[in-house]
C-alpha cells in the first residue's frame, strides 16, 4: 500500500455525513470535510494512543543510551577542600604541617575487556532501538486499523439511516394509500391496520440507525483525539466525504502468508526479544571473565611540607604540586558465591522463552491472515451476489404495485415487496461495509504499510 502522504483511497462521489443539529457555532476543525486520509493524517497528529507510544519510543532511545553506555570512556572530575583543627594535626619534629588542604583531578578510564560485555552491549543497544521501533508500528498499525473502521461504521450507520428513511417513508406512504382506498370504501379496515403495523415495525431499525450513527461518530472523535466543545451533547457535526466502495482487491494466500511473517512488527519485536535475551547470556557469562580497565589522569593537590631548609612555616594554598598518571587495573571474581552461574542459568531460560514466545506469535499471525483471508473471500461474496438483488428487489416492487392497482394482487405483495427491498438495501450496505472493513483487517494481518516509519535518533 502506499505511503500516508500518497494515500488515496476509496475516492467517490461526495458524501457528506448530515448533522442532525446546527453547526454553525461548531468550530471549524470539527466541521471541515473529512476523507479517509484526512482522518487517519489527524490520527498521527492527536490520537492519545500513538502519542503515548511516541513517549514510550523516546523514552526506549534513553535505554539506549544506558546500554551503550558501558562500552564508552568514563571521564570523572573530583576535588577536595578540608579544613582540620591545628589540634589534631600532629607535626614532625622541624615541620609544620598545613591545617588546610585540597586536591583535585581530571581521570579518564576506559574498560578494555569484560568477558565480551562490552560487544554485547553495543550489539543490545541497536536492537534495543529497533525492537522499541516495532513496537512503536505494532501501536500505530492497531490505531490506523481502529481509525479506519470507525470510519467504516459512520459511512454504514448513515447509509442505514437512508435506507430505513425511504423504508418508513414507502410504509407511510402505503398507509396513507390504503387510508384513503378505505375511506373511498374500496378495501376492508383491515388494510389500514397491517400498513400501520408495517409501519411501527420499521421505525425500531430506523431509531437503531440513528443510534449507531451518533456512537460511530463518538468512537471516531474520540480515536482521532478531538476535545469535543461540551455544548455539543446529541450529534457530532463530523464531514466525511468518502465512501463505501467496492474497489477490485486481489489477493493471494501464500503470498499473504510471506509478506505477514516478514512486515509484521509484533513478529519483529519478539525476534529482538530474542536477540536480546541471547546477548544477556554473554553479558550474565562475563562475569566468568576477569575485567581490564585502563586509566590516566591529571591532579592538583597543595603541598604538605616547605621545601626551604629555613622556613619552618606550613606551606600556604597557593603553594601546590601537579602531574599526571596513567595505568591499567585488572580484577577477577574467582568465587562469588554462585552469583554469576545463577545470571547465566536465569538468562538461558529467558532466552527458551523468548524463542518459544517467537514460533507462537508466527502461528498466530498465521491464524490472523488465513482468517481475514477467509473473511475478505466471504464479503466478497457476498459484496457479488448483490450486484443484481437491488434491481430486482425494486422491479418487484413496481410489479406488485402494479397489481394491487389493476387488482390482481394483494396489499400483503405490496407490504412484502417493500420489506424486500428494504432487505436488499440494508444487505448490500452491510456488504459493502463488510467488504472495505475485511480488506483493512486483511492489510493489517499481513503488515502492509500505510505510514512512513518515523525518524529516530541514532
């Protein structure tokens, strides 16, 4: 699929979603025509659930920063001022010792081996980096996912609002028909009362409709992060200009199957899971290892003792010597009570886990794409084998009111053909929602890309 800022999807005639109240005082932002993309681009900007997971991203960059920390030099700065009491000095024969003292100093180390620690730690800090970046699309795949079929659900709810409308208004209308024919005194009462019947049964799917058309709108402010103005309590003025479609989609099963196993980033995320569970198996085994740090520096501390052979007198703080120092340290934990040997079985049992955690999630992306497989095929099915129903459905209704007027049919063939009609409409709306909503699942099961992967620090 293409990218967001590319995307053009289910483009059709202008629909504009209608407010059942004024909009006028409702602001612009709230009112301003609104495609697909438009939604999903407002999504990436305000959505609560991406945003918590840019924060979630960011804060993973500082991890890595931690984890590379230890492979990098270590620059330390220290200084000392300390005044002591002349009492509790206690001075050679000849010398006076100063009760005022400092030192200060500049020491750089750098950590040479560790028991393959440190490669360990630079390797974890980039897969560090591109697990929290899986998880961050894993989030923005599911949100997009939510967006689009709330989207989907608004263009239904309204589209169920027309159909049941013209059903309500062909039952009030056969109503008032069969009203006047008995008033004429050409049908029996009886008629009146099953039209009025009819009637009463189809305004419940009507009241229905409408309801779902204002929680569809509610789900869809609500996923697009809209502060909603608290003025407004019944009916969002939302302006969707898209439509439901019914755009030739073609897919293939194993390629499907290919292409989820290589895109989908949950599937990423647990495979750097992996990855760093098995680099903290030689970070747990360094400690086997022994430790060789190198160091050098540059102090500054006053001088204890007067050089002059004739001045007893303690040296004064301005008076102080200097120089730097350079070397290597090495140390070995030759036995440390078993401490080292339970990291390591810890981090191998870890890593069990995190491989087995990787072949369940592949079965179950496996499941995912051959199931909205299977659901794609049956809404296209079903999208086909309403193609001719609607006509139908309609030149029966002329049929039969044609006679019922030449007086060879029955008011019930009316009644029946109406209800038929209105079944084929809400049939094929459902289809057509059933349709575009399957193929969004599908694209989300096989990890298909409709975003541009953010930029990260390196």
């Amino acid at each position: 699929m293409k990218k967001l800022t590319l995307l053009s999807l289910f483009l059709g005639f202008t629909f504009a979603v209608a407010a059942a109240e004024d909009t006028n005082s409702s602001p612009s932002w709230l009112t301003r025509p609104l495609s697909l993309a438009d939604c999903l681009n407002v999504a990436l900007a305000q959505n609560p659930t991406i945003l918590k997971a840019q924060n979630d991203l960011e804060a993973q960059y500082g991890v890595v920063v931690q984890t590379r920390a230890i492979a990098l030099p270590q620059l330390t700065a220290n200084g000392q001022y300390k005044d002591t009491d002349r009492n509790a000095i206690e001075n050679f024969p000849g010398t006076h010792t100063p009760n005022q003292n400092w030192n200060a100093g500049l020491t750089i180390t750098q950590t040479i081996y560790q028991g393959g620690k440190l490669l360990a730690a630079i390797r974890a800090a980039k897969v560090t980096k591109e697990q929290a970046l899986a998880q961050y699309q894993s989030t923005l795949a599911d949100t997009l996912l939510a967006v689009r079929l709330a989207y989907y659900d608004i263009l239904l709810a309204a589209e169920q609002i027309t159909v049941n409308q013209a059903s309500v208004n062909l039952l009030q209308k056969e109503l008032d028909d069969q009203q006047h024919r008995y008033d004429a005194g050409t049908v029996p009462h009886f008629n009146v009362l099953r039209a009025k019947v009819s009637l009463a049964n189809a305004r419940p799917p009507l009241i229905q409709a409408q309801n779902n058309y204002r929680i569809a709108k509610n789900n869809l402010s609500n996923l697009l992060g809209y502060n909603l103005p608290r003025e407004i309590t019944d009916n969002i003025p939302l302006n969707l200009t898209d439509t439901l479609d019914a755009a030739p989609y073609q897919i293939n099963l194993s390629d499907a199957l290919q292409q989820a196993l290589e895109k989908r980033p949950e599937l990423l995320a647990l495979q750097k899971t992996e990855e760093l569970q098995r680099l903290n198996i030689t970070d747990a085994s360094s400690g086997y290892q022994p430790q060789l740090q190198v160091f050098a520096g540059y102090n500054w501390l006053n001088q204890q003792f007067n050089n002059s052979t004739t001045d007893t007198s303690a040296p004064g703080l301005n008076e102080y010597l200097d120089g730097w120092n350079a070397g290597a340290q090495v140390s070995w934990d030759i036995f440390d009570g078993m401490l080292t040997h339970g990291k390591v079985v810890q981090a191998k049992a870890q890593y069990a886990k995190s491989k087995t955690a990787v072949d369940e999630e592949m079965r179950n992306i496996e499941l995912e794409v051959r199931t909205a497989y299977s659901d794609f095929l049956e809404a296209q099915e079903v999208l086909e084998s309403q193609k001719t129903v609607l006509e139908e459905a309609e030149e029966s209704l002329r049929e039969a009111n044609a006679r019922a007027d030449a007086g060879t049919g029955t008011q019930l063939d009316v009644l029946d053909a109406e209800n038929q009609l209105t079944q084929a409409r809400s049939t094929q709306a459902q289809a057509l929602h059933d349709y575009d909503a399957a193929r969004a699942k599908y694209e989300r099961a096989i990890g298909a890309e409709i975003v541009q992967n953010p930029s990260t620090k390196s």
